[in-house]
C-alpha cells in the first residue's frame, strides 16, 4: 500500500494508539475539578485526547495516544505518573494498547 493510502486509512506506520482507562476518586472529591485538571495537565498536558466521562466517583474513557513515532510509552507513562500522585485518586486501570481505528491488538 502506497504511503498517501496507509496515511489515510491510519495503517503502518500511520496507526493511532489508544487505551482505555478506569479511574476511581476518593469520596467527596470535587469531580468537575478532578476533570478539569485530568484533562488539562494529563491529557492535554501530553499531547493526548480524552473521550468518555461518568459519575462520582467513578471515571471512565478512552486516551488516543497518537503514533508509535510519536513516543507513546512515554506519554502513557506520564499519565500514570500523574495518576499516581494525584490525591484524590484511590484506584485506577488501564486496557491493552489498541489500534484506534481498526482495533487491532496490542503495540508489541
């Protein structure tokens, strides 16, 4: 397949990542500020885009990580990384790395 082809149709080396994600919030935390600041520094903060949503205390979604080239372990490393020192964060899971469009299976 031709360069222009594999780039409009997301294959090779033109295949964009995701992975889903769980995060679960302490009681009482102020959700909309929990969003806000999810979306702001750890999503938007990694070049990253966020779809999904939920209820407190519970958050749920799908993080596009971009292209393999475009380091996407270490951007689903920072994530976890602010996961993990966020206070109001009590439990959070990730899914494979899957091929956003064509839902392919793992990056490996």
């Amino acid at each position: 397949m031709r360069k222009r082809l594999r780039k409009k149709k997301h294959r090779g080396e033109f295949k964009e990542w995701c992975v889903t994600v769980e995060v679960r919030l302490d009681p009482g935390v102020d959700y909309q500020a929990f969003l806000d600041d999810w979306i702001e520094r750890a999503i938007e903060g990694n070049q990253c885009q966020f779809g999904g949503g939920g209820k407190s205390p519970l958050l749920e979604g799908i993080i596009q990580l971009g292209m393999a080239s475009h380091g996407l372990q270490e951007r689903l490393t920072e994530i976890r990384d602010w996961l993990e020192q966020h206070p109001a964060v009590q439990d959070y899971q990730f899914g494979p790395l899957v091929d956003c469009w064509y839902d392919s299976g793992d990056a490996n």
